[in-house]
C-alpha cells in the first residue's frame, strides 16, 4: 500500500516539474481578410493562426496557418514567413527586433545549399550576417514551420515573437501575428 502511494506521489512530482516546458505552447488567431498589398492569390499571405513550442532537443518550434495555400520554403516561391523576435534586455541597433528569421537564396552568404534555406539573423542594419540554421518545413499546404536552437537567440529566459509575411523594402508586413506588439514564449 504504502510503495503504491509512494510512485503515485513521484509520478505526480514528475508531471508537475515537467509542466513549465511543455505548458508553454499554444497557438493565437488572426483575422481573415486583413491583408495589406498583398500579391494574388491572396489568401497565401493571409494568417490566420500562429503558434509556439518546443521541438525535440529543447529547440524552439514556431509555425504559421495560412487561408490560402503558403509558397515551399527549399523553392523561395510563393508567400513565407519572417520570424521577428524580441528578447528583453538585448538591443540589436535596429529597434524593431533583436533577431528575424528569413530565407536565403541557394549560394547566398551563409547558405551554400543547392535550396533556399532559413536563417537566424541579428536584426542590425549594417548586412546582418547568419547566425544558425532553420530547419523549414511545410507540414501542410498550409503551413509552414520554423525549428531553431535557443542557442542562437542568446537562450533568453523568455522573448517576444511576432510571425509575418513581409512586403517589399521597409513598407508594413502584408499581414502579421500579433497585428502588432509581440507575444510572449517563456522558456524557464
Ligand atoms: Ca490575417
């Protein structure tokens, strides 16, 4: 009786010190329709939900659900996403983030694949040099999704994140999540 009661109490530890982690993913919604210049087919650049959590080995994993059908991160076609964060304290000398995420070109500085591949970058203005690698992925014709280390954001002990399809040069992003501010992923 009394070992029984003693491996439900350790299972109940366990579940609660393992919950900060894993408790902390979720997703937020955006409103259809609300995109600015957007190219045709529109809808490919319309969120309409963005989520976070974890990947296996404590990497961060980011995603993004569009109305339409988003473009294919190894092609550069179509709509994809920017992933701007924000860590508290940190101040790259651009004061809209401190890092971003975005696609390179095949043979382009860090990238020297056959394939469009995704980057960490400093948000700096002087040509910000590639920090890590994403792993891109398009789960559905949908979605697309963004796994990175936590290493190459400075493993902050929480950050602000903000998902959108970016428009030309410095004009507003066609359509971003959350419509402005960043929401908030706390890692520990
Ligand atoms: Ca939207």
């Amino acid at each position: 009786m009394l070992r029984k009661l003693v491996i439900v109490t350790t299972t109940t530890l366990l579940a609660l010190v393992a919950l900060p982690a894993s408790a902390d993913s979720g997703a937020i919604h955006d409103v259809r329709g609300d995109t600015v210049n957007a190219p045709a087919p529109k809808a490919g650049y319309d969120i309409v939900r963005a989520g976070w959590g974890h990947a296996k080995g404590g990497r961060l994993r980011h995603w993004v659900v569009a109305a339409g059908t988003v473009g294919h991160p190894r092609t550069g076609m179509g709509s994809l996403p920017d992933l701007y964060i924000n860590v508290p304290g940190q101040v790259a000398d651009n004061p809209t983030c401190d890092y971003f995420l975005q696609e390179v070109p095949p043979g382009v500085g860090a990238n020297t694949t056959s394939h469009w591949k995704y980057y960490v970058f400093p948000c700096s203005n002087n040509s910000p040099q590639a920090i890590a690698p994403v792993a891109a992925t398009r789960p559905t014709g949908h979605r697309i999704q963004l796994v990175f280390g936590r290493h190459a954001i400075g493993s902050p002990a929480h950050y602000g994140w903000a998902m959108a399809f970016p428009s030309d040069g410095d004009n507003p992003p066609i359509d971003r999540a959350p419509d402005a501010g960043f929401k908030r992923h706390v890692l520990h």
